[in-house]
C-alpha cells in the first residue's frame, strides 16, 4: 500500500519517523547495513521514511497534485457511482466517504477522513472522469513504489526479523524471511504485483 495525504491548514504535530536509506539496498551488503536499522525502525514505529528512492522532488510534486483530483475535480454525486463498497465485499477501491467510520461509539463521533484508493494495477476498474487523463502517470508511481521501494526493502528485511514481527505491515515483509532464513525473493515472488487486494490510497482529511 501506498499514501498520499493532501496537506491541511492546521497546526498539527508530526511523528519523527526513521529515515532508512534505500541507496543501500542494491547490494548484499548494503542490505545487510540496512537490517537493523528496518527492524528497529518497524519495532518502534511501523512506519518509515524513505530517502534516495528514485523519485525526484518535481515527480513527487507532481504525484501530490494528481492525488487532489479525486476530492478537487470530481463531483458529489460523481464520487457516489465509485463508492467502496467496503461492508459488502469488504473491499476498499473506490471512495470513503467522510463519517464512514465510528471513531467514538458512545458519544458517535464519526472520521473526518475521505480516501479513494485504487487497485496497483489502475486499468482493474473504472474511475472518476478527472481522474482517467492521469492513469499512466498513477500507474507509473505504482510501479516505482512496488517494484524500487517496497522490493528492495523485503530483501533487505528477509530473514532476520523474530516470528512476532508477522504481526507488522507490508514492509516488514523482507526483514521476516531473513530470520526465518527462507529464500531472500519468497516475501517478492509472494507479494507480487499484480496480486489481490494491492491498493493506493489518497486521502484527504
């Protein structure tokens, strides 16, 4: 999964994330430095920051505008013909609309959050007009993410991480098959591209 969160006028305070250095990841070596840095990176915080990706700071810009498309150029009543139908068939492509969730039952208070989240593969269904001129570009970010971000980090976390670690998400992957001492490619080959239920979520708040 992939995140983009558009920005907020609100003074809010920021997490200070671990930086993990993906240049390293190219050699075995490299991956080997990278190790306990991802693990203690996903015992503590389940989140990372990655640096010297591959993408630069215009083709990121360029990424954060397409993510307000979504929210910015479609309609209301757009958005309703490609709403998630989460409780259904329990998937998320598509729309959340805001207030899906409850937040505090007993006084119910309802999120703030509206996200729309497409499948890694953006040709797997339909979406909003707006949206459509941007597909090769969506698809592009995709690509990069999966195939030069999340790849390089589950070699780099195969076989190291202790059984308990199953428990992370997605990026935690690599650093499992390294303590398990399986094959340094099981947690790729498994987590594939074009596999089910691989989305990316815009989100706006």
């Amino acid at each position: 999964m992939q995140c983009i969160c558009l920005t907020t006028p609100r003074v809010v305070e920021f997490a200070d994330l671990p930086i993990i250095d993906l240049s390293k990841a190219q050699t075995p070596k490299g991956r080997a430095e990278l190790y306990p840095h991802l693990r203690d990176a996903l015992r503590t915080h389940s989140f990372l920051y990655v640096i010297n990706h591959g993408y630069t700071q215009a083709q990121r810009d360029r990424i954060f505008d397409i993510a307000g498309v979504p929210f910015n150029d479609v309609s209301p009543d757009e958005k309703k013909t490609y709403t998630a139908d989460v409780e259904e068939v329990g998937s998320y492509a598509g729309y959340k609309p805001h207030q899906f969730w409850k937040v505090d039952t007993d006084n119910q208070i309802r999120d703030q959050i509206e996200n729309y989240a497409i499948n890694l593969n953006v040709t797997k269904r339909p979406h909003p007009t707006a949206l459509r001129p941007f597909l090769p570009e969506l698809d592009d970010f995709a690509r990069h993410n999966h195939f030069n971000i999340l790849h390089p980090i589950l070699r780099s976390i195969l076989p190291r991480v202790p059984r308990r670690c199953f428990s992370l998400q997605a990026p935690s992957y690599g650093l499992i098959a390294l303590r398990l001492e399986l094959p340094e490619e099981v947690l790729v080959e498994k987590h594939n591209f074009d596999r089910t239920g691989g989305f990316s979520f815009f989100s706006c708040i």
